[in-house]
C-alpha cells in the first residue's frame, strides 16, 4: 500500500505502450499527484479498428494516428519518452530503455498484442498481418501491385491468381477487409483498367469455425455472412489452413483438402502477446498462456507484485467470466483497464483501495462493407443500414483528436457520395522489382518498367 508524504517526491507512474490501456490511463491520471512517464517506441496512438481502412485505401495513416506529445500536452504532470522497453527490473523498480535506467513506484505495461501463425511464423512472408501502420500500408500495396500485375499480364491462369484475394480468418478484422476488398474490385476500381475487368476479382473468406464473427449472436453472424455474399465475397467456413506456400493456400474442410492459388494472402486469424509478456515472466515468475498473456490478478496487478499492472491485450483476465475464458483483445477492455489501474493507484495514495476491475460490456460491431454492419448491444441487436450509420458515429466519437475526427468523417462523406477513395497510393519504390519476384512475366515487366512514371508515390508523414 502506497501513502501520500508531504515533501516527498511524487509517486512515479510508469506507463509502458501508447495505445488504449497506456493512453487512458495517463489520461485518468492528469490530475492526480503523480509524475507520469509514458514509453512508447512509436511517437503516436494508432486507431487500430480502422487500420483496415487504411490497408483498403479509404484513409490514409496520419488520419488514424495522433502524435502522443500533442494528445498529453495539458497534461502538466506527464512525460513522453521515445524508446523501448526490453527489460523490467522488479527489485530494483526500474525498466531500460536502451541504456536509460526510468525508475517507477507503479508499473503499468500495455505493449499489446500482435498477430500470432500458431507456430507458422514462415508464412508471415506470404500472408501478413494486420496490426500496425506498416502492416497497413504493406497490405494496401499488396492489392494495388495485384491490379497493376494483371493489368499487364498475358497468362490468363497466372493473371486469375493476381485477381484472386484470400484472407484467413472471419473474425471482425477479416470480414472487414474483405468486405472492403470487395467494394474496391467490384466498384471503386471497375472503370480504372482498360485491360482487365476488376470485378472478375475473386475474394475467398476463410474462417475455421462454423460461422463468421463467432463472438457475435448467431443470427447476427449470418446476416453478416449473407451481406458477404451479397457483395461478392466467397466465405467458406470449417476450413482450416494447413499450409501456404508458392501462391498456394492449403486447406482442410472436413476430411477434404483443397487448394486456393492466389497472390495475395492477408491473416486475420489468431493474435500473440508482445514480447514484454515473456519478459515479466523470467522478471517476476508471472504466469502467462499460450498467447503469452500475462495472467493478472483480479485488480489486473502481477502475483506477488502488487505495484505492476498488465492491461490491454497483453492481459489475461479471466476472474469476471464463469467459463475461465479471458476477455476479449478489443479497445474497450484495454480503456476500462487502463482507467481502472489509474483510478487504483489514486485510491492507494489515499490509503484506500478498489473493488475487483469489472468488465462492463457495452456491444460489440464489425462493418460488413457500405450500408451494412452488425452491432450487439446485449439489449438490442442490429444489423444492416441502421447498424452501419451507429457504427460510423461511435468510431467517430472515440477517434483520439478533433482534426481526426473532422478528416475522416469528410472523408467518408466523400467517399459515400463519389465511390472514389483517395488513398489508393502505392509507397513502394521497388515496384518493378516486386512483380518481377511475384512471378509476373518478363514482357509484363519491360511494360510496367515503362509505365514506372505514371505510378504515384506517396510519401507516409505521421503527424509529429
């Protein structure tokens, strides 16, 4: 227990990752006693539920991002420090950042979580993830160089492969891109090329269970499935990936085993814990899961030390739910966690303490494409034009700053109204070399290697 003394230092609260959990809970903290210092090893808080958006060319990276400096800065009591945290120090209170000793009285880690292979981590390679603004962009120019590839393709059964798009897993993330990915084929590309017809692009779904966004009420589940159908996505549920490689997706459905051959491969389906997970493992003896969570004690703090907090995805908070599963890996857990610890650790200065952390769960959505999204409120369920336009107002509402808020609702807007998105940019300088290694054709590359000019680049500023 932690008390407040007069002319002594503040109590030091050291915050460890600028997303959701980090950033709420510097925020609860502004006006408290204490001396904030928030590590991150990027200058910015990424949205990530719409990074989706970002991979499809709806918006572009400094539109989801806002500089961490800028969102503290009346914050009197808070430091930004830019840098990594590899190792923690629980004796000695202290974490490194590069070869700076911070010391802390609290620690709350909230490095999240990345996208996991479950031991497959070779075909990252083949199929990236979606869980960072690099991510984002490597994923868009996948699907743009797709286009272009076929474009200038001869070979009718390697240009089928640059048109076909697959993305492993039908969780709110996968559906989301391939709804996205539809809409750009089938209607914001249709009158771009002159060679090839984009709506003869194919876009397979694939999700190992029986039904997509299985966290979702079932009937909610196919209504979202049907507006997939309905925009021309092939979902194909109980498939499980056994392999990808050499443009090649593997599959078992059943006791069947097919074969997708497809050029751009996206994954959503599985998440892992950062690397810091492991760290307070060998640092404190913390237990953690398979995904290398940390299992967190009901008031989210570590087993025998009670002065280290682990929110966010990095947690593994399975005290509320009587199954033993943990809480899902989505913002508003990390929010009402980093809150939580905020609001703890001022009662501790006071001499007082808090309830267990309680999850409260206020809905969940996934948008299925234009005009249609499903929402679960508990309460109330929603599904189609309703449930879209509810969807676009709360993402609005808890983008980070106003100039956000402002920029991608414009852009929506105009979006809607034109069927054009703006951010259709490939960033890559290396584009001949990259078809060439994708298997296009040599008479194919000596006409991208002439047409080279006409490809905009867009160089990626993150607000600073």
């Amino acid at each position: 227990m932690v008390n407040a003394v007069e002319n002594q230092p503040p109590h030091n609260v050291v915050i460890v990752g600028g997303g959701f959990g980090g950033l709420y809970a510097a925020k609860a903290l502004a006006k408290a006693p204490v001396k904030v210092t928030l590590i991150d090893k990027r200058n910015f808080h990424l949205f990530q539920p719409l990074l989706y958006q970002v991979a499809t060319g709806t918006v572009s990276p400094a539109d989801i991002s806002s500089p961490l400096r800028s969102v503290l800065s009346q914050c009197q009591n808070t430091q930004v420090l830019l840098g990594e945290v590899k190792q923690i120090e629980p004796q000695a209170q202290t974490v490194m950042v590069g070869e700076e000793v911070v010391p802390y009285d609290s620690l709350i880690v909230a490095t999240g979580a990345k996208h996991s292979y479950f031991g497959k981590d070779e075909w990252e390679e083949f199929a990236p993830g979606l869980k960072t603004v690099e991510d984002a962009i490597e994923i868009r120019r996948r699907i743009l160089v797709a286009f272009e590839a076929a474009e200038r393709e001869k070979d009718p059964e390697i240009r089928a492969q640059w048109l076909t798009f697959v993305i492993v897993g039908g969780g709110p993330t996968g559906v989301e891109l391939a709804g996205s990915i539809a809409e750009l084929a089938y209607n914001t590309l249709k009158k771009d090329f002159r060679t090839i017809d984009t709506s003869e692009a194919k876009v397979v779904l694939l999700e190992g269970l029986d039904r997509v966004l299985p966290p979702f009420a079932p009937e909610l589940s196919q209504s979202a499935a049907a507006s997939l159908k309905n925009l021309g996505v092939d979902v194909q549920t109980n498939s499980l990936v056994t392999n990808l490689e050499n443009d090649i997706v593997t599959m078992k459905q059943g006791d069947e085993v097919k074969q997708i051959a497809a050029k751009t491969v996206l994954w959503a389906a599985g998440v892992k814990a950062s690397p810091l997970g492991k760290a307070l493992h060998s640092s404190t003896g913390a237990e953690i899961d398979r995904a290398g969570r940390v299992i967190v004690e009901p008031n989210l703090s570590i087993p025998g030390h009670d002065n280290i907090f682990v929110v966010g995805d990095l947690a593994h908070f399975a005290h509320q739910n009587e199954n033993g599963r943990p809480l899902p890996a989505v913002a508003p857990v990390a929010m009402q966690e980093g809150e939580y610890v905020a609001k703890l650790i001022q009662k501790r200065l006071n001499g007082k303490t808090l309830p267990p952390f309680n999850y409260v769960d206020h809905g969940s959505l996934a948008v299925i494409g234009q005009n249609h999204a499903v929402v679960d409120l508990g309460f109330i369920k929603l599904k189609g034009f309703l449930a879209w336009l509810f969807w676009l107002l709360v993402h609005i509402y808890y983008l980070i700053e106003f100039d956000n808020k402002l920029v991608v609702m414009t852009q929506w807007i105009w979006n809607y109204f034109s069927g054009n998105r703006g951010a259709r940019l490939i960033t890559q300088d290396e584009i001949l070399q990259d078809l060439r290694s994708r298997g296009v054709s040599e008479e194919s590359s000596q006409s991208t290697k002439a047409s080279k000019q006409s490809i905009v680049i867009e160089k990626e500023v993150v607000k600073v």
